[in-house]
C-alpha cells in the first residue's frame, strides 16, 4: 500500500516537505518522554520523530485508510499506533503522566484540539503544532490585537506560546486555499490560578462573544458592575484590550 487518498470531510492536507516537517519536528524539546503525534496521515512528520528516539512515542490517527497505510509502512509501531478520535481519547490509557504533543493538525478540529489542551493543561507540557495561519495568529496574538480571542486568554494562562514560521500553501497535498502557521505552547509556572477556572473560562467566553461590547455590558448579567471601585478601571474596555491578569482580576472579583 503506497497511496492514502486525502479526505475532504477530514480536513486532511498531507504535508510534502521533509525540510518543513523537519523544522517542526526540531522545535520539539529533545528530552521529552512521551510524546503524542496527532492525526499522522502518510507519516511525513513520523519519519523524523523516529529519528530522535523519543523514549515513549504514540500516534494516533481516525483515518482508516491512513491506518492501513501507517500499519503497513511502520510494522515496529504496530502496538504504538492508536486507531481513534484524539478528542475522545483518554489520556490515562496510553500515558503515565505529563506528555507533549505534536502534529499537522486538521483544519476542522484545530480549534477543538487546542481546548482539549486546556483542558488537560496539568498533563500537557508542550504543544508543537501547525494549524491554519489565521487560527495560529490567534493563540499567539497578544492584548491589543483584532485576533486575541478566547483561545488567546485561556492557552496564555498557562502556555508560553511562541509564532515559529509561516507554511505556504503548495507544500501540501492537496493545497489548502489558505497558508498555515506553526506555533508551539511550552506549559509555564502557574500550577493553577488563584480563582475558580471554570468560572475564569465562562468570563472570557462571554466577553468575546460581545467582543464589540465594553465589558459592563457583556458581563452584565455575570454581575459586574462598573460602579463597583475595583472595577471601574475595566468597565470601558472591550475583551480584546485585557490581559490574563486582568481577566483573572475580573473573575476574582466577580466571584
């Protein structure tokens, strides 16, 4: 078997570059020990994964096509190789502890995975990722910008996250209509935040779901109150001006 045929319906764009996947691969820290590649399709990422002989090694692919494919080209991998949905997986089963992440990440869940990530942020200790150049921007834009978003302030709370390089669009099979971007999210020092995390989550998604809105207005009905002293200072601005800080101020506050 020597052919996996992109799927439409799976936002598969098979990279075709070896310097690229090489540079991604690169950016991975070299002492990791349990590493997960997401969504691996023909392998081209894998070929070099498996070149640094990271101690732990797992992929995990819902394609069975690219399965069969993945199967056939690496026999070693065959107790290694996960058939199944990453957003379903349960990490217990396949990690002891702390593991990182890697992968050529379908368009059509990218944003899906990476709140899978904050959701496992005290197991997840590194991300390298390539995801289209606009959702990209987005993780790694800082206050001020028209892209800092949700993902933004959530992934910032606990995640360096570093802009690596831009991927034109003809190094992939098929070309996707958009470039990409490769970033990656190095897990920080906060063990956790000093207020309620869920509640943290739900402000932020509220602010920016009426990102035009001053934050009086938006979080209205979650009870702030610009008259309010400690608040007064936020109650002008719009979501995209805060910092993390500032919004773990607003939840504590509001708490």
């Amino acid at each position: 078997m020597n052919y996996v045929k992109p799927k439409k319906r799976l936002g598969q764009h098979f990279l075709n570059d070896q310097n690229i996947a090489a540079n991604i691969v690169e950016a991975i820290h070299p002492d990791t020990q349990h590493l997960l590649e997401i969504g691996p399709g023909t392998g081209v990422l894998t070929d070099i994964i498996l070149t640094k002989n990271f101690p732990d090694f797992k992929i995990i692919e819902i394609d069975e096509e690219s399965v069969d494919f993945l199967n056939f080209k690496y026999p070693q991998l065959k107790n290694q190789l996960i058939k199944g949905d990453f957003l379903r997986l349960k990490f217990d089963d396949i990690f002891p502890g702390k593991f990182s992440i890697i992968g050529n990440f379908p368009y059509n869940i990218s944003s899906q995975i990476l709140f899978r990530v904050w959701d496992e942020r005290h197991r997840v200790d590194e991300v390298v990722g390539m995801f289209q150049k606009e959702v990209a921007e987005r993780v790694a834009a800082k206050p001020g910008s028209k892209v800092y978003g949700i993902l933004s302030v959530l992934l910032q709370a606990f995640y360096d996250i570093e802009y690596l390089f831009t991927v034109p669009e003809h190094v992939f099979i098929p070309p996707p209509k958009v470039k990409s971007g490769v970033i990656r999210l190095k897990r920080n020092n906060t063990i956790q935040l000093e207020v309620d995390e869920l509640l943290f989550k739900n402000v932020i998604k509220t602010a920016f779901n009426q990102r035009r809105k001053t934050l009086s207005n938006s979080l209205k009905s979650m009870g702030f109150k610009e008259h309010t002293a400690e608040l007064s200072h936020l109650a002008s601005k719009r979501p995209e001006q805060l910092s993390v800080s500032e919004f773990v101020e607003i939840t504590r506050l509001l708490k």
